[in-house]
C-alpha cells in the first residue's frame, strides 16, 4: 500500500471539525490552518464555517475529492463516514475514535474487525483507529489533535513511530530538548489496517527521513517487521527502537492496553537482533540515538577513548560506558609514549586518560591528545570530560579537531554550560550527563558494529520423512534419523522390543551402553527411572529392559520399546532447541542445558536461520561458555562442530514446515576438539493432533 | 578529633592570598567578603591590601589567634606555614596544594607522609592536601577555592561529601538542578589526615545536616566507616552513596588517581550493605536520593501503586521499577474493585492503574483513586503519571491527597512543564524522567527497608587450639576439629599412615569411603587423582592409600597421610568461605560450589559477622538457590541448618584473630531438610609464615 495520501496529502477533509481549536475535531484545523494548508475543507453540517473557513455539511459536498480524510466523530458514526468517502474515490483516512479493540469489549473488538474488513475490501488506507494522528514537518502537514506538534517547528530528518498517543508526544519532547528536529511523528493507534510496519516502509524510502526512533509495544506480523527493518539497513538509515514489557509487570500492563498477540520476550530480542535494530533500555536512549544520528557518519561503534581533565569523571564515565556495552579499549604503547609525554606527572595514559587540569596552561595540548587517540584503529569515537569553562576555553581545539577527524568526538559538559545545537552544527556531540551518554554511545556503537555483520541463509536439499498424522511426536528414534538427514550428527541407537532382542543388540552396541524407554507419552524419564545409565554387560542391559518396560506399563503410555546406544564418555551437554513465536516465528535456543537454562536462565536465542557462525557466537555468549572452553584443565570442547550441528538442526527445522511444533536436542554432547558433537537425545514434537506434552525449558 | 574549627570557623586567616579574586588564594577571599564574614585576615607578605581588605605580611601578624588557616601556597612552603600556624594555637588548616601522593611520585608521597606526621604530633587539624577546601551554606563560610559555590545560595539541610574535586562541581550543579539545598560542601583531597569517616562523624552530629550524599573512591579505613554510617543510621539520617569502580577499567582508572589501598568491589558491596547506606548506581541517583530525602519521612520502601493516564507510562514505569530493583505489587482485589468501579471500561487495575483520559471528565476522580492505593500495607510509595496539562489541572486534587496521606506521592511528567520546588514545598515529589525516577525511588526505598533489618553480634565463647607457627595452613582435619568447637558440623575422618592403619581405619568408617591425600602443599587434588571416591571394600581402601601416597611422594611435598571418611550420598554442595579484606576485614562469601562460583559468579558477600539470619538470606539470594529448594523434584535441603552452619563459620573467623589468613569450607554438603548440612572439607590458611597458596576461589 502505498501511504503518501496518508502522511504527505496534498488535501484534507476534516469530518467532525470544529470552530473549537482544543477539541479533537478543532485542533487539526487551527494547525493546517497555522502550516498555511490550503486545500483544506472543514466538514461539519451544523456550521457554514469553522475556524473562519468555509465549512461543508458533508463529505459529498467538498468540492474536490481529497487525499485523506481525517474522522473526528464518534466510533458509531465513523464507518458510515469511510464508506461515504470511498465511495467518492477518496483513497485514504485517519480514525480518531476509541472503542475499538483496546477496550478489551466484544463490541469493540467487533467494531475494529468491521473496520479492517472495510479497508481489506475497499483498499481503502485507514489509519488507527484510536490514534492521534501524525504530524508531517517537512511538508507542513497536521493530522493530529495532539498539542505537542505545532507548525513553525524546525523541520529534521529524524522519524518518529509510537503505538502509544501519549508517548508520541512525551518522546517528541525529550527529542526536542535532546536537540533532535522531525521529518515525520506518526502514532499507529490500533493498527486495524495500516500497521506499524508499513509506517516503517513508507520511512524507509522517504527521502527525508534518516532515522526512526520506535516506541513498540506489541508487533502483530513479525516477518514484515524483519521486511521493513531490512529495507531501513538497506538505505543505510537509522532504525532504533524501545520495546516496552522487559519485566513481567511491564509486559502484563502492556499487552493488556493493547490488542495484540503476546510475543515472547526472548523472541523481540532475538527479533531485533536479526532486524539489526538500536536498542534503546531507557526511553531517553531513544532520543539520544536520533541525536547521535544527527551528528553525521563518524561514530563507527562503541570503543571509545576518553580524555578527561578529572581523573574521576573518566573513571566513571568507564564505568558507565563498560555498563552499558560500550568498550574503552587499552591504548597503544606508542599513543600511551605520546600522551605521557604531553601530560605532566605520573597521570593514567592507557584510557581513560587523565589530561589533569595542564589543559588550561598549554596552548594546543588538547589538540595534541585528541591527535594522538584518533590514531588506534580499534577507537571509534574519543570522548571529552570538558564541564563549564575548560570547554569554553579549549571550544576552538575541539572544532578544529573535528572538522578534521574521520571519527566523532563528544563531548561531556556536566556544569551543562554550552549551547548543544551550536556544536552539533560543528559536528560534536555534547552530553551533560555521564550515564546518559554511555547508553546513547554504547547503543550507538552496537547498531554500527551489527550492520557489518550477515547471516548466510540457509541452504538444503534434505527433506524431511513423512510425519506420522496420528501421533503428536516423533519418537527419540525417528526424529534423530530425521535430523541425521540434515546433517546434524545423531547417536545411532538400537530399539529393542524383546528380551531376546535386547541381549543381541546389546552386544551389538558394545558396553558400557544407556537403555531408555522409547516413547513419546513420557515427559523427565530420568525421574521415572526410564533412563539407565553405565550398563556394563548384556545380563544388566536385559535387566534393565525388563524393569523399564514393566515400568512403563504400570504407568499405561504408549510403548514402542527400549533404545540401547554406547554411552559416551567425556564432552560437555549443551542443548539446542527450537520453537515458534507466534509474532516472529521460528526460534533457536542454545544454553548449557539443565540446571544451567532452568535456574541460571544462561541461555541464548537466535531467530532462524542461523548460520555456523551465528550458532559460535551464541555459544559463545554463554556465561557458562567457560565450561566448554578447557575448564580446570578440561580439554577444550569442538565448539567449531558444536556451532554445525546447530545450524543444521535450525536448517532442518526451516525446511520442516507448519507440522513441526518444537524441535529440541538434548543433550547436544560436545567432545574435545577434534571430536565433533553429537546429539544424544532428540525430541520433535508435531502440531497435529492436539499436543499433549509441554516445553520442559524455557 | 573535632571539625568545628575546620567546617565552622569563626575566624579565617587565608595564607597567599591574592588580590585576583579568579586565583586559588583570591576565591576564597572574595567569596568571605561576599558572604559578610567578618573576622578574615589575608595573608600576604607584598601587599598591604587584598580585595580591599587590610593584608597581613605573616600568620604572625594576624591580630587574633584564628580557628582556621586557608593556606593557598605551593606545596613547598605548606608546612613551614603550618608549623608557625600551630605554634600560634591555630588548630584547623586546609591544604590546597597538589604534590602530594596523588602524582604516585616518591617525592610527594614522602611530602604526603610529612604532612601526616605533623598533624599527629602536633593534633592540628588537616584538611587536605589536594582538596578545593569547602563551603558551609549553613552558616555562610567559604573556605574552597570552587566558584561552583557561591554566597547567597538557598541554605538547606544535605551535606556533599567528595573524593575529587571535579564531582564536587559536577554533584553540587547536578543536585541544584534537581532542586537540593545544601548544609555543607566538602571536598577531601588526599586525606592525609582529617579522612572521609572523620567528615561524616562530623555530619552526623551536625544539626543542620539531615542527609549526606558521598562519592567515593577508595576508603582507607573499613572499621572507621562503618563506625560514621551507624552514627548516621542512629541519627535518622540518609547516607548515599555512589562509588566508582564498578567496572574493571573504573577500578583502575580511580586507583591511579588515588593514593589509597585497593578494596575488593564485593568488599565495597558488602560493606555498604552492612552500613546501611542508599547506594546510587548512577550519578544523576545520588542528586535524587537527596532530592527525595527533602520530602520528609513518607517514603517507606521501593514498592509503588502507579496510577496513569497513559497504559504505555504505566508499563514503562513496570519496567523501570522492576529493573531498578522496586516492585509494583499487584493490589488487593478490594482495591481493584473499588478502581474498577471509577475508571470506564476494562482498564487495567491491577497495577499499573491505567485510569485512561477518564481523569479529565470526572471530578474526585483522580482523588478516590489515590485514596484506594494508599490504603493496602505493603504499598510504600503512589506514583501518579499526569504529563503536562494532566496534572495542572488535577493539582488540587493531588494537593489535598498530599497533605493527609501518609506515605508519599510522586508525580512523573515527561512534558516537564511543573514547577518542581512549588510541589516540594506541598511534599509533592516530581520527575520528568521515568528511569530517573525509578532508580531513585527503588534505591531510595531499599534504603528504608534495610534500615529495619539488623545483625545479631557473634557470641562464642569457643577459643582456636594452639596454631603452628612452623605452617601456612592446618591440615583438612585439623582445621575441621577446630570449626567443630565453634559448632561447624563437619565429617569426622580417620588419618592414616600406613597400609595397616588403613585397612583397620577403613573397616571403621564404613563404605563406600573417600580417600583423601593429606599435604598443605596440593592445591586441586581431584586433578593429580589425590582424592578417590566411592570405595566400596577395605582392599579398595588400602589400594588406593597405597597409589596415592606413591603419586604424592613423587610430587616431592609435605605428606601428613590419607583420610578416610564416610561418603555422604545425597545432598546439595555450596561453599562458605571467609577471606580478608585490606580495608574492610573479614568478608564472607556464600556460593553454590565450583563451577557455578567459579564460571557464573553466582556467590555473594558479606562482611562479618553474619548470624544465622543474614547467611539463610545469601543463600536465598543465589541465582541457583533453586538447587537447594527442590530443584525437579529433589527433596527441599536443610538450609536453616546450612545458615547456621555459615554463621558458626563466621563466629570462628572472628574469634581467630590476626594469625587467620583465609577459612573456607568448601564443600559443605547440605543435607535434606531435617537431616542438617556438614562440612565435607576445610581449609584454614595462616598468615605466617610467608604464605605457598592461593585463594582457589574467587
């Protein structure tokens, strides 16, 4: 769908409006007609005028058919009005009314159905309802009753999306006081037709639009969301988001204001790093992204080195940025030389660095030291502790330095002495708090850094067998051969179903070996004593099957048998799991398995596909990675092989389609380098028929 | 040692002062005259006159035996000036000049060592070196050479306490922004005599001061500030606290600018957490507690009732809140009800409150709101979003709520369009920034609810056996039977010698037995195959004596014997072990063992002593607490007999004394509940003579 009529029209009927510029239908007429709008025709059938134009009884009345129509009347009265308005060829709408689907009322619910019902036929552009409207600063455009946007405000290149009215507004003020200017300030509403993704789009290819900041709350279609991010790192543009709901409260009071599908947390995170969005943890991190976007293409990640002219204030900025992800890497032993032999006394040189208060004293000393920590390759923005008057007085060192330098340079003022717009006009950056800064910069960083990053896609041939219809998992059996065919490597068993089959197969598979019983009723089978371990001879080996099978049936479940396979010695279990987000889709898990996912929550997520590397790095972001990397002398673990079958597990499931529900492989064991891993234990479990068993971890 | 004289003189003598009211001996000049303090004497040896004041050639000539000298010179003629000052009878001086340890020179740190000795001798009082003096707003006397600090200012009731110059600048601005008033300023420089404990003794008995908010850097002496926060907990009075450091490159940076002894973070942790103080993850924190802290006593704790206009600002706060360690109760379901009653629709009011945009039409609304979420007990704090106009127009209404609630009330506004004094001045807090706000109420509110809690004192009246002077360590079973006379359950072990001994020892103990090799000179036994478990027959027993006295002999160390001792079957392994901090003493940590210490950090810390109390709340606090709590159905463990056994651990340390280096027990193998919790293992480390062994645990 195209939003042009929508977010940039060229004419505007007001329907509902009123010669009372604080009410809704008041207030989009004193802005248009404040912006000098001129097609704009206020529609109201009790007043031949508003606000001192020429008002029409009805929409058949305006004598041109217009871009858009802006409805200000009442929910019951406002699908009469859209029909009326498609029926004159008008391509596009804006719904104020509430009583939508964010009352949580069948009623409601129904109305909004009705509404997007309207839209999907007509091809009607219908936006909210209960939304606030937008606001269009580089063509001077208000549809909103909101009081926050007024005409006459500098026009910028920065985006503003919110699913929330009242955040539009509060964000668009600490933007403004952040020293960010808008191109566009756009708040969704319910998003019965035109979603907060096809706002992204619209943005992604407006040519005044550089950046976006994002507040989301709930994301209806995952995979447009990925469509529309990609397009923004495409056009090389900006997108940075706060998603609201990162504690349980805030999640629960969010999903019940608004009408859509509860995505899982880990699956936003893990959505927002495949979109490879911004991530901002505090409301005023977002404003700051925009800010730092503005200040041009300088900031190439976040290690930063820090001159600071108090030895505490670049302690603390460490702290904060090394908090906040951001890095403040150790110098080079010729910048250190360098910087030591500018700065009197024994001060820190290795970064932080301490210039001490000599910066008062020596004429180009400040120059010199910027000079000398833009040098190292891996600094990607130097940082200035300069409060009140020592950057007063050293303002001309900094300018100069950055009109030159290939990197940004930001500068933190906490006296809050300087004027923030002047400088970013010289390209420096200014922050009058230390944690403020570190997020913004850290964030910053981030974002640049995972733009050079990509995901091979994932590329197989293999198919999956034929999934049984009549059951709602695969066997450990079936769905290890399954996996095998993906290349994930499997633990070949031997399923035994008699005694005398079990004293074969045992000496088959060769000692010591695991029994386990095969079958998919049967949830945590060590605790049942359906698992057995170190069986060392063909006599234990029938032992354990009798007992395990007359186990079993004392607990009436489906039996398909007992497995033998070789019990492995030595390598570390890791598990490798994956399963469907209702907004995002298929998502891989990895963690150390056990205890370690269930009670230390070390566990990490990827969206499909992820690729070999992809799957290191996740293993490697592991707090218990330690235990896979020659812990207490341990030979260190395949982690490179380890990260294969990971892939081919998620490659498998991709390829797998709507029947598969989960896919999980646990143990994954990974043996000392050299080794391999291999998956000792798999389970799928089906969409159909109706699932009987849960995900035992999260 | 008392600081009238330094922090409230009656008379001033200032030594170099200087006509230049810019010059570090002109400030201090100017800003007396400034604040009509009368009986001040520069001191100037070239001219007859500073600042239109009558100028002395030598402290000599001063007419009146002053409280205080402000000696402005360089570091070179300080002393000499301070000898001629304390021959006078002067008993206070403030030391400007840099040169002392700070530059980590040996000529300044023996300056510094100077400087120290002459104030022990002489009992003089000295501030400084290295410090920018101070101001004392309350009774208008300014002895720093700052030009943050200016008579006239509003007086108030805070007091800032700080370790380096700059943040004094930077707290001071940043607090004034956020509406603080301030008792006294100080800033401690290099504190080679008056320290930052003598500081708070001060402020804690200073009537005009009701809270401190410190930044610290390094802490020379644990005992003495622990003495100074319980003055101020005893006095009713909030210490806040940011420390630096938090990070690796933090630490280190502060470290090189300070000349004092490096504490451990957790040490720093621990202590702060045994002072009771507010502790400020971020700067901007530290300006809020004190800010809050003005409101009067009606914070009680960190859990909020949120009532919103906006179900986005309630979730946001949710989410603020929770991450900054408050908490947002779900409200009782009377309170639900009645809210549900007021607010149209299906809001939510389980908490967050989402009153919707109700709040304008109704009247009393916004009022019967507040009164039915200060009514449930466990509710310490109503916080109220109404942006902008939402709260000019509801200002009556919250006024009233104010002035008869008995817990407090805080208005967020992210439109930031209130005056934020009027509303303190009614009790009313404020903020424009939702995280901002959270951190400093959940920090805040921690505070109050620790303040309640306290610490039984170690009682024992146990004494340690005679310790080796000839041994850096006690053997496993020596160190046991000493822990066992304090009540430390342990597993009692046979110690044998020979293979003879062996097997009689083995047939007493019982199977299955650990054998463990005996030597104070092997750490990571289990590695070099010094310790075998589950051995299930006497021949088992002497074998393995035999192989691992073999093993050890060729490792050529100090052999005592093999332990026998019955191995435990069941049971969860945690650790407990003491260490000594440089500044803060003795610190005991709690872990889950091994990996989970060693990979997750997953331990925590407290200075002793710690009673039964205080050790069960570590364990609880454990991120894999879950272990000990019937983790998959295991049985609950004993942990009321595990806290006790920690806390005999901590009486044992304490009762040890100097010759005591390290105590760990480790494992101490807690048992299911009932059954108790018994140390497997102990190592007890001596200070003398030069230690072989390291801590193996962090």
């Amino acid at each position: 769908m195209t939003l042009l009529p929508l977010l940039a029209p060229r004419s505007i009927a007001v329907i509902g409006a009123s010669d009372n510029k604080a009410r809704i239908g008041g207030v989009p007429v004193d802005l248009l007609i404040r912006a000098k709008f001129e097609r704009l025709y206020p529609v109201n059938p009790k007043s031949p005028a508003v606000q001192g134009l020429k008002a029409y009884p009805a929409i058949e009345d305006v004598p041109e058919t217009v871009d858009l129509v802006v409805v200000a009347v009442s929910a019951d009265a406002t699908l009469d009005q859209l029909e009326r308005a498609h029926a004159l060829g008008i391509p596009a709408a804006i719904v104020y009314a509430s009583g939508y689907a964010e009352t949580n009322e069948a009623d409601g619910i129904a109305r909004q159905a009705e509404l997007t019902a309207f839209a999907e036929r007509t091809g009607m552009v219908v936006a909210g309802p209960n939304c606030m409207g937008n606001a269009n600063f580089t063509d001077a455009v208000f549809t909103t009753f909101g009081q926050s946007f007024q005409p006459g405000e500098t026009a910028g290149n920065t985006a503003l999306l919110t699913q929330s009215g009242n955040m539009c507004a509060t964000l668009f003020r600490m933007a403004r006081r952040a020293g960010v200017t808008f191109s566009h300030v756009i708040n969704t509403g319910n998003e019965a037709n035109v979603d907060f993704s096809d706002y992204l789009d619209f943005l992604a290819a407006d040519a005044s639009t550089h950046s976006a900041l994002c507040y989301v709350e709930e994301l209806r279609d995952g995979a447009k969301f990925l469509a529309a991010a990609a397009r923004f790192r495409a056009a090389g543009k900006l997108l940075a988001v706060y998603k609201v709901g990162a504690s349980e409260k805030g999640a629960a009071a969010a999903r019940s204001h608004t009408a859509a599908l509860a995505g899982d947390t880990a699956a936003y995170d893990a959505a927002f790093l495949k979109a490879g969005v911004a991530r901002a943890s505090e409301l005023s991190t977002l404003s700051d992204l925009g800010y730092l976007h503005t200040l041009g293409d300088k900031i190439g990640g976040g290690n930063c080195a820090i001159l600071s002219i108090s030895g505490a204030a670049g302690a603390i900025l460490s702290d904060a940025l090394s908090l906040a992800g951001g890095d403040v890497p150790t110098l080079p032993d010729a910048v250190q030389q360098g910087l030591a032999a500018q700065i009197p006394g024994h001060s820190m040189v290795s970064n932080p660095v301490d210039m001490t208060g000599n910066i008062v004293n020596a004429n180009d000393f400040l120059s010199e030291c910027i000079r000398l920590v833009l040098e190292p390759d891996d600094i990607d923005v130097v940082l200035l502790y300069l409060p009140g008057v020592f950057l007063k007085n050293a303002l001309d060192q900094v300018e100069k330095a950055a009109a030159t330098a290939g990197k940004a340079l930001i500068v933190i003022d906490t006296f809050a002495l300087a004027d923030r717009d002047a400088l970013a006009k010289a390209g420096i950056g200014y922050f009058d708090d230390f944690d403020r800064a570190a997020k913004a910069i850290a964030a910053y960083g981030a974002w640049k850094t995972a733009r050079a990053q990509a995901t091979a896609p994932a590329v197989t041939t293999a198919a999956w067998p034929q999934l049984p219809d009549d059951r709602s998992a695969l066997s450990e059996t079936e769905g290890k051969e399954a996996l095998a065919l993906f290349g994930v490597p499997v633990v070949r068993d031997a399923l035994v179903t008699t005694a005398q089959e079990a004293r074969v197969q045992a000496e088959a598979v060769g000692f010591p070996l695991v029994a386990k019983l095969v079958s998919p009723d049967v949830a945590h089978k060590t605790e049942h004593g359906l698992i057995r371990l170190s069986l060392q001879t063909a006599d234990a080996a029938v032992d354990a099957f009798e007992q395990m099978m007359a186990k079993a049936r004392s607990m009436n479940v489906h039996i398909e048998g007992v497995t033998f396979e070789p019990m492995l010695q030595g390598g570390v279990e890791i598990l490798a799991g994956v399963t469907r987000d209702p907004v995002f889709g298929w998502m891989l898990t990895v963690g150390l398995g056990g205890v370690w996912t269930e009670l230390m929550k070390d566990a990490t997520h990827r969206l499909l596909p992820v690729d070999a590397a992809g799957a290191e790095a996740m293993l490697r972001s592991l707090k218990g990675f330690g235990l896979l990397d020659g812990y207490r002398g341990a030979p260190k673990a395949d982690v490179a092989q380890a990260a294969k079958a990971i892939a081919a597990l998620g490659d498998a499931v991709l390829a797998g389609g709507s029947r598969l529900r989960e896919v999980e492989v646990n143990p994954l064991l990974v043996m000392p380098q050299g080794k391999g891993a291999v998956a000792v234990d798999a389970l799928v479990l089906l969409t159909e028929p109706e699932p009987v068993r849960t995900r035992e971890v999260a």
